[in-house]
C-alpha cells in the first residue's frame, strides 16, 4: 500500500531550527518532493530528492534515505511567514502520480 | 508567466447534481492532475492527463471523471454528487517528465460545498 507519515503539528520560535520528518512506504519512487501551503491558497514546490543526501536552498534543505523510507525538511532561522503546513509527496515510478502526506501544520511564534 | 488557473473558484451543489470544473495550465506544461484536498484525508490523487490521454488514476469511484483538451486544458467532472464530496479540488500542471521538471504547480483550487 502507500503510506507516507508525518508529524500533525509542530511549534518552534522564530529565528530558531526545525525539523520536519516523514517516513514513507509506497509501491514505486521517483523522487520526494517536498510543498508549502498557507492557509487558504495552494501549495508551492519547496524541494526535491531523488538520490540520498542533503539538498540545501538557502534557508530550507531536505535530506533522503531511501533504503529507511525517509526524509526530513529543515528550515533555519524561522520567520513568521512560514507559519503554514508542509507537504511530504513521493512521486510513483510512473507519469505523475504523487502519494502526499498528511502534512505538518508548523506555527512559528514570536 | 501566467500561472495554474482553475474556474470556478466556489460553487455550491446538492446532493445528486454534478459539476465539471476546469483547469487551464501553465503554458507549455502537457501534464495535468487533480487532487482533491479535505481536512480529514489531505491531498488525494484523482487522475493525470498527459497528452489527452489518462496517465494515472487514483483509487476513486466512477462518478468522478475527467479529460484532456488538445490545448492541454483540462475538466474534471463529477457525477451524482455525495455529501462527502465536499472538498478544495486542486489541479496541477507540470512538464510531466521525470526529474526535478516534474514538479507541480498548483491552481487556486474549486471549492465544492455539497449540500
């Protein structure tokens, strides 16, 4: 079956680091992606992964490891804008088929 | 560039009508899919148009359906209309490649409220 994890809710203080993670077991994997999504408007691309390391962008990366079924989003120094949910999604081995997480509601407080 | 669109933007339906919503993609992207998004199940993969042609589809009934233009414009419909069909229906296009072109880019959604 497909099953991608991942934390409700987090909080974190702005300037400070987070982690969000997500395990994942699907039937095929092309790629990880990861999306933002505030409240009320549609999700936006933040990150890829399709081989096992860290991919840095500025204040966000993302790590994989494929043979643990598992990625994780790190963003430093937190503003207050980005307060919103995040989207863990493995693409399937075929067209664009995209298995989403659950996704993480992150509030950041001042 | 201009980006994912997707009309109407609200709607309310009753139970047993049905609906199409339509989604113009990014230029030049041949791939669209739609999702439908609830608080209770997140984002649900309906299907994927590639071409004019069904690429994927995902695990829902028969009363949803949908298809592709040769301008890459896409409905989807949705028949005999359950309460539980309320949802934001998201549409989204890419390049439809494999790689980092694949990402997708996401419409405003339809907001579908079944009374």
């Amino acid at each position: 079956g497909q099953n991608i994890d991942q934390p409700t809710e987090m909080t974190a203080t702005e300037g400070a680091i987070v982690q969000i993670n997500c395990t994942y077991q699907t039937s095929g994997f092309n790629g990880l992606f990861w999306y933002q999504q505030h409240a009320g408007e549609a999700p936006t691309f933040l990150s890829y992964n399709v081989l096992d390391g860290l991919e840095e962008k500025g204040r966000f990366s993302s790590f994989l490891s494929r043979s643990k079924g598992y990625s994780y989003l790190l963003l430093k120094e937190l503003q207050m804008k980005d307060s919103a949910s995040y989207l863990c999604a493995v693409r399937d081995n075929y067209g664009q088929n995209f298995v989403f997480g659950p996704g993480t509601r992150l509030s950041v407080l001042p | 560039k201009a980006g994912v669109t997707q009309t109407p933007r609200y709607l309310i339906k009753t139970r047993g009508q049905q609906v199409t919503l339509s989604c113009s993609p990014i230029s030049g992207h041949r791939s669209v899919s739609w999702y439908q998004q609830t608080p209770g199940q997140g984002l649900q993969f309906l299907f994927e148009y590639f071409s004019e042609t069904q690429r994927n589809k995902g695990n829902f009934p028969g009363r949803f359906s949908g298809r592709q233009f040769s301008n890459s414009r896409s409905e989807m419909n949705v028949s005999t209309l359950e309460l539980g069909d309320s949802a934001l229906y998201l549409c989204a296009s890419s390049l439809g490649t494999s790689g980092m072109s694949g990402e997708l880019f996401f419409g405003e959604g339809s907001r579908l409220t079944v009374l």
